[in-house]
C-alpha cells in the first residue's frame, strides 16, 4: 500500500523550520510523489554515507529543477499555473514510451490580484520528462496593458473582470478556453508551435466565463459569471474530430 499521507520532510528546529534530508527518500512511497524520487540513483544518493546532509539537499535540489517548468521563478509572486492539462491522443515518440505518455500540455495562469495585465495559454513540450520547454503561447490583445486597462468595467466593481486564461477542455488538435474576459475562445493546435484562435463567443456584455467548457452531443456548455448558462455549437475547422458524447475536461472542479 502507497502512503496516502503526503510525506512531511520539514521539521522544527529551535523554532524554525528545517528540511529534514533523511526524510526525503520516504516521499518515494507517498501515493503521488515527484518522479525523481523514484529514481534508484537518486534514492542511493540520498541513502549514501560520504555525502552529508547539505550536499545532498544541494544535489537533490539541482536535479529536481530538471523535470520542472517554472515561467515565473521568484519574480511575481501573484502569479501561478492555473491548469495543466495533457494533449490527448499525441504521444510521445521517445524511443522508451511504451505508455503513450503525452508529448505536449496546455498550461493556463492566475493572477489573482487584479485583472491587467491579461495572462495568456502556452503550450510545453513534456517529451523529455527532464526537459520540460514553451513551444507555442497565445494570447489576446489585453496582453498589452493599455489595452487591458482600457476595458469598461461591470457596474459598481471598482476593478474591471479578470482577464486570462482560465479552464482549458482539451482535444488532439482544438482547444476550448473558458477565458475570464473573453468569453470562449476556440484554438488550433494541430501546430503546437503555432496555436491559432478558430471561434470565439463573448456573452454580453463583460463575457466573464470561468468554467471548463462541457460538451455533449454537439453542443458546448458554458458558465458565464454575470449571466449564466450558455448553451454554443461549434461549427469551425476541425468541428468533425469533437465528440458527440458527453465530455467533460473537468467535472470536480471547484470552479
């Protein structure tokens, strides 16, 4: 049995806390748990007796920035990935992936303390677990600061909507954003180093949609925060690949 616990490596140490190295090699048996830590040569470094604590925390740390994608590293931090979300059917083509790990993920942002400037979809290249890049981004004209500060405000809120990238549902080659501001915006990524938009719907009037577009038998569904559910077809390039069944990107979210 996994530990279904997320392993505690810190500790407190004269008040303050300290990592604990020695605990470190336990996260490998934690039900989810970096993949690094279940790297035999990781774990006997970590287990070795010629190294100390602080050598190893140094080693262990080195190797860890290698499996991570990290597009804001101490500079903003009101900012976060919001959604990572696999492309579905592209693989990988790596010699060794015999699981049809996926080749590439659709990253979305937060920027929880205000609406501008917009924060925009990229797209990663996860084909080398230890390489992890941006190959593709997109983004709307709010992008540029003027633009977004610009944006007429919903009545009595003393800051316009926010304006980003929200909830993707994701297909092979289409994309669907819930994106605050926006509305739902419609992507090509058949080239992910090219994502280019193929539809949109804006609500009216502030087209503040925050949910994962749901879709079911044709027809899209969308939350829209200011004036409810929308009910959309999609009639765009590719229309032919979307599912006539029911299809959900994310049913437990709490959004």
């Amino acid at each position: 049995m996994c530990n279904q616990q997320s392993t505690n490596v810190w500790v407190e140490n004269a008040g303050r806390p300290r990592l604990d190295v020695a605990k470190i090699p336990e996260v490998a048996r934690d039900c989810v748990h970096p993949v690094l830590n279940s790297d035999p040569g990781v774990l006997a470094m970590l287990g070795s007796n010629s190294l100390d604590s602080t050598e190893k925390l140094i080693r262990y740390t080195r190797l860890e920035t290698r499996s991570r994608l990290d597009l804001w590293p101490g500079m903003v931090a009101s900012v976060g990935n919001h959604s990572a979300v696999p492309v579905p059917g592209r693989p990988s083509h790596s010699r060794d992936n015999t699981k049809s790990r996926p080749a590439y993920v659709v990253l979305t942002e937060e920027w929880p303390f205000g609406p501008c400037p917009e924060r925009g979809l990229r797209i990663a290249s996860v084909k080398s677990e230890i390489n992890l890049a941006v190959i593709g981004t997109f983004a709307n004209a709010d992008s540029v600061l003027e633009n977004c500060l610009a944006q007429p405000k919903v009545p009595g809120a003393k800051i316009r909507l926010m304006m980003h990238a929200h909830n993707p549902t994701v297909f092979k080659n289409v994309i669907f954003v819930g994106w605050l501001g926006h509305g739902l915006r419609a992507l090509d990524i058949s080239n992910p180093f090219n994502p280019r938009e193929v539809g949109h719907a804006r609500p009216i009037p502030w087209g503040d949609v925050m949910t994962y577009p749901d879709f079911d038998r044709g027809l899209i569904y969308i939350g829209d925060n200011q004036s409810g559910l929308h009910v959309l077809k999609y009639t765009g390039p590719r229309a032919y690949e979307l599912p006539q069944e029911t299809y959900s990107s994310n049913r437990l979210s709490p959004h």
